[in-house]
C-alpha cells in the first residue's frame, strides 16, 4: 500500500484514499525531509516546498499541488529525478473571475464609473484571464487581451501588444504565471519602466504572483499619480508585506482571490484522481462532498427604477463583496496566514438563485451568461 502526505489544510480531501493508501495528515510547513523519506505521493498547497532539500533521498514518485501555481515545486529537480508533479490549472479561475468582478463594481461604484465607457486589460489570457475578459464584456466594457505566448501560437487576431494596453487600459488585471526568466519572463512585470510608459494613469490590479510587480515602483508610480489606484491579492515578500504599499492600495486582501469552496473544490478533486491515475488506485469517480453552501443562495431583485449596472451589481455583491475582505485584511495584517486559513464560506455564482421582478430580457440574459440560475 502506498503511503501519501497531505497537507491537512486541502478541503473535503478527508477519506478520498481510504482502503487503498496509508495517509498522513499534516500541516504543509511541518513536512520534513525525514517525513517525507518514506512516502511515495504528496498532496500540497503553496505553503509546502517541494525541493531537493525536502526530496533528496526520498521515496516520492509523485507530488499533486491543489493548486494553479507551482512555483513552490522545484520542478527541474523533479523532472531530473524522475519525480512527476501536476498542479490544478484552472481549479479557482471562476473564483478569481469573481472576485475581479466584484473588485470592479466596488471601484465603478466609488468613483461613479460607467462601465460601458471603460477600457481593461486583461494581461495573461489563460484560464483565469479568459473568463475574466468575458465577465468584462458582459459588464459592457471594451476589453484588450494581451497574452504573446498564445499569440505566437494562435495569431494576433484577439491578442493586443503590451503597448497598446500601456496606452489604452482604464484598468489592467494581471493574470500571468510567474516566469523568472526567458522570452516571457513576468517577474516585476510591474517595473518601473512599464509603469512610467502608462498614458492613462489606469487602475492595477494583481490577483495571480506577488513578484510580478516590482513593490517600490508601483509605490511611486502610486504616490506620483502615474497609477490612480492599486488592487492588490498576491504580495512580493508575503506573509511580511510593505505596510506602506498596503496604505496606498485601494482594495487589499491576504490572497484569497481563488479561494472559494468550489475552486477549493475542484482543486482537491484534480489532486486526487491525478494521484490515483498515476498509482491506479481506481478513484476516478470519487468528488467532494460537503461543500458549504452560501448563507443565503435565494435572493430577490427588483430592477424597476435601476440601471442594468446597478442590477448586475446588486447580483454580484451578495455573492461576494470584496470590500468585507479588504477591511478584516487592515484590522488583522499580523494575521495574514491565519485570514486565508479560516477564509469563510465563498460560493461562486452557480451556486445562487435569484428571484428577478422588473428585470428586461436583455439584463436576464447578462445574469445568465455570469450563470445565476434565474
């Protein structure tokens, strides 16, 4: 029977090996070299390194990381010492979409912004990225898609050079891997230099690496007026992020971006049935279950005398309004490990029904493409 480690902190992963693995539950920062010797698999987050000082001399065939990033997978020492490894792209991408979504429509309500007059830049335009732009096209705005490795493969067709986001965006919303070097390197993407070609003095917005921007460029790209504000999920140097930056930013929140139940969800079942593929363990029909539902998953909206932005922004802020997480974030910045460890219960848009009166047919259909049930 084959031995398995797994982060105690994955959801709903509890049971999943029951009668065909030997399972040792702890939490990520406690799996040591000397734990780690004898198992063959690992279940992680990003809080686990997975390196040769954690792997050298062990048993480990196979490391799943519930996750979209693997950065903390030392993925050339894996692939040298033939250890495979697999992450969860796309696992919480409607959760982030979510959360931009919501990011939006706070930032549209406090400076009186008309979305169908806006411009965002969605730079990475990959699972996350993708739905991202389409939520924004449903919100009315134009929207540039700037992604050169897709580009290259697919044509220019939807894809716009960075340039042309420097110049045009309203708004840009990072969603890039972090990529340390070569053609599409991303680290400080967010540089000086990127920052200071700006011409419209836009809103940035960093939901996916904390590393691709550059902390004490966009703190003067902030200060001068070059950046009218700063959203920020994901911080160079976290958990010890720069209070300064932290004061300067309009929303900030201890990278929870994609932690709803259902990305969390989804994440814990890729891990399993790659874990069991790969060991033919013979669980490829096993899911989660238990996944919390919302407080309160039935709502009603009367839109006689609203806008549709106003309606869809009454839908969107009962799922999720980021504004709750941005102030528990500023009274608890010591706590910031702690806030992602007992995030409450998020449920993305599936999981609402909403009762509609005095709603137009072209506005339902907005609802139903962010997919409410109506």
């Amino acid at each position: 029977m084959i031995k398995i480690i797994i982060d105690d902190k994955i959801p709903y992963i509890r049971g999943a090996f029951e009668g065909v693995a030997e399972v040792v539950y702890l939490p990520g920062s406690k799996t040591t070299p000397e734990i780690a010797r004898d198992a063959d698999a690992i279940v992680t987050r990003t809080r686990t390194i997975c390196n040769e000082k954690l792997l050298a001399g062990s048993s480990v065939k196979f490391i799943a990381t519930a996750t979209i990033g693997f950065d903390h997978i030392d993925t050339d020492y894996c692939e040298a010492n033939d250890i495979r490894w697999t992450n969860a792209p796309g696992c919480n991408s409607k959760s982030v979409e979510q959360y931009i979504a919501s990011t939006i429509i706070v930032l549209a309500e406090k400076n009186d912004w008309n979305l169908n007059e806006k411009t965002i830049a969605v730079v990475g335009v990959g699972n996350v990225g993708s739905k991202v732009a389409r939520i924004c096209e449903i919100f009315g705005m134009k929207v540039l898609r700037n992604d050169p490795p897709r580009e290259r493969a697919e044509g220019s067709g939807q894809f716009v050079s960075i340039q042309q986001v420097m110049e045009e965006a309203d708004i840009i919303t990072l969603h890039v891997p972090l990529n340390m070097k070569g053609e599409d390197a991303t680290f400080h993407l967010g540089n000086k230099s990127f920052l200071s070609a700006l011409k419209k003095k836009p809103v940035l917005i960093n939901s996916c690496r904390g590393e691709v921007i550059e902390t004490n460029a966009v703190k003067a790209a902030l200060k001068s007026g070059q950046l009218s504000g700063f959203v920020c999920d994901c911080w160079e140097n976290e958990p010890d992020i720069d209070l300064e930056l932290l004061a300067l930013t309009d929303i900030a929140t201890p990278h929870i971006a994609g932690y709803s139940k259902d990305g969390k969800a989804t994440g814990t079942l890729m891990s399993v049935q790659a874990i069991s593929d790969f060991f033919r363990l013979g669980l490829n029909d096993w899911s989660p279950s238990g996944v919390e539902l919302p407080l309160n998953p039935v709502f009603g909206i009367d839109g006689a005398g609203l806008t549709e932005q106003q309606i869809l922004s009454k839908a969107i802020l009962h799922t999720y309004d980021i504004r709750n997480d941005d102030r528990d974030f500023r009274a608890n910045v010591a706590l910031f490990e702690q806030l992602r460890g007992d995030y409450p219960t998020r449920r993305e848009f599936p999981a609402f029904t909403i009762n509609v009166k005095n709603i137009a047919e072209k506005t339902l259909d907005k609802l139903k493409q962010i997919e409410f049930k109506i």
